[in-house]
C-alpha cells in the first residue's frame, strides 16, 4: 500500500505539499502541483488513513468513552450500548480506563482533542469534593469549543448533557424492599470512598431506614466496588456478631463478593441472612441475586445519540439531564426475615 511518502516522491513534491493536496487544506498550493500530486496519488492508488483525513477535518468519527474501572461489567454494559449505536452510524468507539481519576480523566479528554473526537462520554461518577473539579471543567468547555461533543453518564455538572439513574432512588427501594421482608438489622457494603455515586446510594439506604424508624437499625461498612471489597467487608461482618437481618451491597459485584464469605462461613442464605445488590449485571442473574435493574446499555446508547444527532458546528452543549427509569428484581438471594434464634 502506497504512503503519503511514496506520493510525494512520485510527485517530486515535498511531503507537507503532497499532505495539503490530499487533505483539502486551504494552504495556498499551485494547480501545476495540485495536478502532480494528484496524479500521482491516483496512479499509486494511494488512500488517506482515517486518521489522517481526521487531523485536517473538524471531527473525526471517533467517539471516546472514559471508564472508570475498565474490567468493571458495569461499564462493559454501558460501552456496549455506546459502540452499537456508534457501529451503526459509521462512527469507532475508543474505551479508556481512568481509574476514578480526575487527573487522568483531563489527559484522555486532551488525547480525544487531539484526535478530533467528535464526543467524549464520561461513563463514571466523579467526587462529592474533588479539587480538580475546576480544572476538569475548564477542559470540557475547551473540548466544546473545539466542537468536541460531551455527555455524562453521573451527576457531575460539568455543563454537558448527562443522560443518568436515580441512585438515592434504586437504593431507597431495594432497601425498602427488604423492609418489607421484615428485616430490621440491615448492613450497607459502601462504594469507594468520597464517590459521589457512593454517598447517593448510600444516602438512598439510611432515608428508607429511618422512614422505617430502623436508623438505629442502618450500619455503614466500608467498602468498594468489586468482589473482593465485598467479601471482606462482610468477613467483618461475620466476625462481629450477631449477623443483621440482610446485606445491602452497592452493586452486584459486592453483593456477590458478601455471598461468596457467607457461604464459606456455611451462613444459609437467605435462611439465616438476605443479600441484595444493585445495577442487575449479568452475574446477578447467574447467582439469582435480588437487585435493581439500571438501564445501563441504555444510558450508553442514548449518549451515543446525543454526540451523533447534535447539529453540527454548535460550540457548546445544552445541560440538560435525562433520568432514566429502574426497577426492583427480586431473586432467590432475599426472603423474609426468620423468627429470632
């Protein structure tokens, strides 16, 4: 396959005038070189990268997408939702892991300018105070202004549309429904620490406990978003005694992390303890957990959209948030609340 070097030499150009023909630049090039090196090209049957085309165009067709935790299933739903809808309207989907960073965040927003993203999807929640928060929205509006799309998928404001959950929401109704099973002792498994998402799903769990007249009931522990914060956070549990009523876990992967500790420990669940967790991922159903549906590929879809369908060559964004909707479903992890031992 023909290089943009091989055009140029063919054309006895240099390879700055040969790459200004072929790209359209405006550069002021003269119709007997034009005609050269078009020439040239076409016998080399030489074709521009999609990327180089890019680089001299206002957008490219490229549409990142910032992870959080890049082996975290929650946000493979999320990417599939996004690369399905981008597939097909002939755009590529770039995943970066972040690693809850809002530094890093900022790089991978710098390399999507410089590759001329046509949008930027931040699919993880930021912080409740994060001192970067400044400089992370100074270089969404950069990214704007260069005509760079951008769309939340968390409550952060970073004067983009988010496109997001309820999570005080999903986390008041599943704790409520094991208020209903008659549970009155019940242990909440946190998410990373100073998370935004983590304070509403927890602040979600402690509202539907003292609505109950159970705030003296709620115990906060510690903990993350995998398996393994979820086993050993309920390791402490275990060791604490007496066991509560039921296991709350922020997201599916703790609540089977605490599944996991509880059984090894030969705690009948849900005989002795219920377990429920939240999002719904595809390990919930395997192991029959009691969780909360979130509209995950959904949310990744729909943020495809906005970055697709927005009327090209506008400088900034609306903030507009679109709330999508969840729901309880109830597996064989939960039941009701057995007589004191």
């Amino acid at each position: 396959m023909a290089s943009l070097v091989d055009v140029a030499r063919a054309a006895g150009v240099a390879v700055a005038t040969a790459s200004r023909v072929l790209s359209g630049s405006d550069h002021p090039v003269s119709a007997k070189t034009r005609a050269k090196v078009v020439a040239a090209a076409e016998k080399l049957d030489y074709s521009p990268s999609a990327l180089a085309r890019a680089m001299v165009s206002p957008n490219s067709r490229l549409m990142g997408v910032l992870v959080s935790d890049i082996v975290n299933p929650y946000f493979a739903v999320i990417a599939r939702g996004v690369d399905d809808v981008a597939t097909r309207a002939g755009y590529v989907t770039m995943l970066s892991n972040v690693d809850r960073s809002t530094a890093t965040e900022i790089s991978r927003l710098q390399a999507m300018r410089d590759y001329r993203a046509a949008g930027v999807i931040f699919a993880g929640s930021g912080y409740v105070d994060d001192p970067q928060r400044p400089a992370l929205l100074k270089a969404v509006r950069q990214a704007q202004e260069q005509g760079i799309r951008a769309v939340s998928l968390a409550d952060r404001d970073l004067g983009c549309p988010t496109v997001t959950v309820d999570n005080h929401a999903a986390a008041h109704d599943i704790t409520d429904h094991l208020v209903a099973l008659g549970h009155r002792r019940i242990a909440f498994i946190e998410g990373p620490a100073g998370m935004t998402v983590t304070r509403q799903r927890r602040e979600g769990f402690i509202a539907r406990m003292r609505e109950a007249g159970l705030g003296s009931g709620a115990h906060c522990v510690p903990g993350g978003f995998d398996y393994e914060a979820g086993h050993t956070a309920t390791l402490r549990l275990i060791a604490r005694r007496p066991l509560p009523d039921a296991v709350l876990a922020a997201n599916d992967e703790v609540a089977v992390g605490a599944l996991g500790a509880l059984r090894q420990a030969g705690i009948d669940v849900p005989g002795e303890i219920s377990v429920a967790g939240i999002n719904d991922l595809r390990v919930a159903q395997h192991v029959g957990l009691t969780t909360v549906s979130l509209p995950l590929y959904e949310m990744g879809s729909l943020a495809a959209r906005h970055i697709i369908e927005s009327v090209p060559g506008a400088a900034t964004d609306g903030a507009a948030t679109t709330t999508l909707s969840h729901r309880l479903v109830p597996r064989e992890t939960t039941a009701r609340r057995p007589p004191e031992r």
